[in-house]
C-alpha cells in the first residue's frame, strides 16, 4: 500500500509539474515557412486555394500513399472543403474561409470534431515570380494541450517545410491553367450593328490596342446617347504567320441611330454560322480555347475562315477573380 501511495503522489507532482509548464508555454505556437516560386502569384493562389492536384505535393498525403482524398470545389474558392481518410493521418476536413483573390487565404482544418487549426497563405510579387508564405497557428489554453503544440513544432516545420519545396518543384515545372472550355459546338450567329474601331497590331498589342478602341467606343456612344444592345466583342481577321500580326477590330452593338464620328465607324455585320466555344478564365489563356476550337473543326471535316470573334460575357472591371470571365470565341465556318 505505501508503494501505491508514493506512486500515486509521484503522478500527482508530475502531472501538476507538466501543467505548470504547460501553462508557462506560449498560448500560441505559430509554425511558418516562405518560397520563391517562378510563377505570377494568381497562378500560385488559384492553384493552391482550388486544391488543383493537391494530393501530388501535399507533405501529410506524401506520408500516407493509402490516404483516399475527396474535394467539393466551391466557385469563388470560398466554401471549398478537401477531406481525407487514411491509416495513418486519420481523417479530417481542410475548409476554405475566406480568399482576396490572387493574394490571400484562411483555410480552417480540422482533425476532430470541433477542434479546428488556421491555415493562411499569402502571395506577392517577387521579380519575375511569388513570395509565397505557408501559415499554421495552435492556440489553446490547455495546459497539457500548450505542451503538445510545443513538443510537435519541429516536426509540423520540417512537414510544412518538405510540402513547401514540392509545391515549388512541382509549379514551376508543370503548365498551370486557370481556365477551362466547355460548350464547344456549330451554331448560327445573327447579323448585329456596332459602331466599332479597328487597327493592325501584333498578339502582343492587342490588350493595349482593344483598351484604347473600347475607349473611343464608349465615348462616341455617350455623345450620340445610344444604348448597347449587348457585350463588347472583338473580330481579328487577315492574321499572318510570318509576321503575327492581324487586323483587330473592337465592338459594341448599339441601339439605332448611331453615326461615324472619327475613328469609329456605324458597321453592319451579316449573320454567320461559326464553331463556338465558352471559355472560361483568364484571356492570356484563350489560345487554348482557340486550339480546341480548332481541332474540333478538323475531326469534323469543318472549313474555317481564319477569322475570329470573342464576346465578352462579363466585365473584367467588375469580375475581381479572373477564374470567372466569360468569353465565347467563335471561327466562322467557310461557305462551300
């Protein structure tokens, strides 16, 4: 009896010295890690806040190959969950909170019911690539809690650490798309009236070149008071290979009653029947939209003109996550 006696006041000293200890050790254990990536940070954002290929780089997943993922992708990222089983890691639920499109995002991870962890990613611009930095915080008041958080520290750097390294290696050695196509088919397009400004210009040009036309658009429209009658377009014809240029004109179809004023000019266009397809993300990935296009038309024995047409669906003035702008490109179809 006095042996169980001095073995039970032995465990009470230690467990009231590990809880003096506990309560010591800091409330919160921040664990964070920093890398240098050649790609622009909204490609690194979208990659990471819409869990693209996650399971490929993610350290934890890496540490148990038997570990069967699910994802539920939210539009907009927020609301985005990725969950896991596996015999080593167990279970859990990394939830997407809150995102600022291109820089910024809260994921809560949870590993037990009712206990969560934040995670926080940051992105900036860095020379010709991103600064991106990987954020996990523990907080508890627990004592016993405090001194786990502590003890495993080292082992969550050196996790976070590895999975930061593979992160990299793996983006800057594969292609990241932040767009995708859908709705590719043959259709009829009406005839539409436009008042409309045009020049020649090379691919690289045509960003500046459309922004500018657009204006003197806009403007000419609010002199005469017309209304559009739908969304801005752009029609590239005449393109040549060895120089790569073509001659792009900008568009907006307007109600009745519009006139030439300066360089932009009333034009009515005829009906034509083109392969379309809906692309959806970022301009600068639209050539991938045009290939698909395309190959479409030689599978189905489907002459093109060489002309192009893009229908701005949305305003990217107004759609903050380029992941969301709407484009239907159109190749008019040669008549026999």
């Amino acid at each position: 009896m006095k042996i169980l006696k001095w073995i039970l006041i032995v465990v009470v000293i230690l467990v009231v010295l590990l809880a003096a200890v506990g309560y010591m050790l800091p409330r919160e254990v921040v664990v964070t890690t920093s890398e240098e990536i050649k790609q622009p940070p909204q490609k690194v954002f979208h990659f990471v806040a819409g869990f693209v290929d996650r399971t490929v780089w993610d350290p934890w997943i890496k540490s148990d190959t038997a570990t069967k993922c699910t994802f539920d992708i939210k539009s907009g990222y927020t609301g985005s969950k990725y969950m896991w089983e596996g015999p080593k890691i167990g279970t859990g639920v990394m939830e997407v909170d809150s995102v600022v499109i291109g820089s910024y995002i809260l994921n809560s991870v949870s590993f037990m019911k009712g206990t969560t962890i934040p995670e926080e990613w940051t992105f900036t611009e860095s020379g010709d690539g991103t600064r991106m930095t990987w954020t996990i915080t523990m907080v508890s008041d627990s004592p016993l809690e405090r001194l786990m958080n502590t003890m495993f520290r080292g082992m969550i750097q050196k996790t976070i650490d590895s999975g930061k390294t593979d992160l990299k290696n793996y983006l800057e050695s594969h292609q990241v798309t932040m767009s995708t196509m859908s709705e590719l088919a043959v259709e009829e397009f009406p005839a539409l009236e436009a008042l409309v400004c045009s020049g020649s210009g090379s691919l690289e040009q045509t960003a500046s070149m459309l922004a500018e036309y657009y204006g003197k658009i806009f403007r000419v429209i609010e002199e005469q008071k017309l209304q559009p009658q739908g969304m801005p377009f752009a029609l590239y014809t005449n393109f040549n290979q060895e120089t790569g240029t073509a001659d792009v004109t900008a568009g907006m179809p307007v109600s009745t009653g519009g006139k030439n004023s300066g360089d932009v000019r009333l034009v009515k266009f005829p009906p034509f029947t083109a392969v379309k397809a809906l692309h959806t993300g970022p301009y600068e990935e639209l050539m991938g939209t045009y290939m698909a296009v395309q190959k479409y038309a030689a599978d189905n024995s489907i002459t093109l003109t060489g002309d192009a047409w893009e229908f701005y669906l949305n305003d990217p003035a107004e759609v903050k996550d380029p992941t969301q702008l709407l484009t239907t490109v159109a190749m008019p179809i040669k008549k026999q």
